[in-house]
C-alpha cells in the first residue's frame, strides 16, 4: 500500500519491523535486503532518526551473521546521527542495541571494537547510507563546513545550530531543517550559552561571526 502511494516514510517505517521480525526468525539474508530498501525510503527524506533506527537493525543483523567489524561500524553510524540529533535510542530498542554492543565487543576485543565503532560515529549520512548499502567503505566523510574547531567547546551537533542561528533563521526553522524538535533546538541553544559563557541569541550569533 505505501508503494502504491509513495509513502516513503511509513514505508521505511514499516520496513524495519518486518526486517526485524525476519532477524529473530534467522532469515538473515533475507533481512538484510529489507534494510536496504528503508534505508533508500529514508535516504529520500533526509529522516536521519528513521535511518538511525534501521542502521542499528541492520547492526543486529550483521552481528548475527558474524560481521562484528560491520555491526560495530553500524552502531557508531546510529550513535552519530542520534547525537547529531540528541535523541537516544527508544527504550523498547535498548536491550537489542546494547546485546549487539556487548557480542561485538567481547568477539572483536576493545580496541578493535571503538576502532570501528569510531569510524562509523565520524561519518556523515551520506557516508552512512553508503556504507550501509555496501557502497563505499567506512571512512570518514568530513564536511568543512560541518568540521568542529579544536578551539570551541560546542559539539557538531551545537556548532550546526549556531551557524543556523547566525544565519538569522528561528528555533522553529532551524528544527524544521535538521528534523529535530523545537524543544530539543532550545535545550541545544541554553546549553551553548552556558558553555560559552553568553546571555542571548544575538551574542551566539556574534561568537559565530
């Protein structure tokens, strides 16, 4: 029905709870496929916490097929976006998540485990989509205009929505362009104030400059 419609979004939704069902049936392969066409429906609408969701899916499946290296990989592509984001995994998904991060943690051993899992969190989703679909390996894909100056304290996902912010738009605008609430745009915005030691949007925006 959601093809019929080109509904993209209950599409990619949907799509992840049927691969899902399929994980827990052993239907590995056939699994992963699924995930593959979510992760093109999202890819379409920029819906980074909906590709977040099918990424850490697709990392219980690699682990359950014994791509530790690639399910690690995958979990720091979701933990990237939900941080860009500042949305933690839902509940009814953090048991999965943190049984996978286990597994592949104690089968690859520490280092090789944060070594992946770090390749995945630098990456953008662009890079993520890529990665995901098999299309390029997990190298990270710096975006200069997104890269964070050693010299600030704010994080990529703060830097992001300060530059949004001196560029003039409203907290409304910048949530409607990064996909994020308006109250998680506020929380981001009080805690860069706090950081930097600022007392309005205006001085934020000056800092920016």
């Amino acid at each position: 029905m959601c093809r019929e419609a080109q509904n993209l979004f209950v599409r990619g939704t949907i799509i992840n709870g049927i691969a899902e069902a399929r994980r827990r049936r052993g239907e590995l392969v056939e699994a992963e496929a699924l995930i593959g066409e979510g992760v093109l429906c999202k890819k379409a609408l920029d819906d980074r916490l909906g590709l977040a969701t099918l990424l850490e899916t697709l990392a219980w499946i690699g682990s359950a097929r014994g791509s530790d290296v690639r399910a690690a990989t995958l979990l720091g592509c979701g933990h990237g976006l939900r941080d860009w984001m500042a949305i933690p995994v839902l509940a009814p998904f953090v048991p999965q998540t943190e049984a996978c991060e286990s597994t592949t943690r104690t089968r690859l051993g520490e280092v090789a485990f944060m070594k992946a899992f770090s390749r995945g969190q630098e990456l953008t989703a662009a890079g993520a989509v890529d990665y995901a679909l098999g299309q390029a390996a997990a190298k990270p894909t710096t975006e200069s205009a997104l890269a964070v100056p050693t010299s600030t304290p704010l994080s990529r996902r703060e830097l992001e929505i300060a530059r949004l912010i001196a560029e003039g738009l409203t907290n409304k605008e910048v949530a409607a362009k990064l996909f994020i609430s308006n109250r998680t745009v506020e929380t981001h915005v009080t805690n860069m104030l706090n950081k930097l030691g600022l007392s309005s949007r205006t001085q934020l925006a000056r800092w920016v400059g």
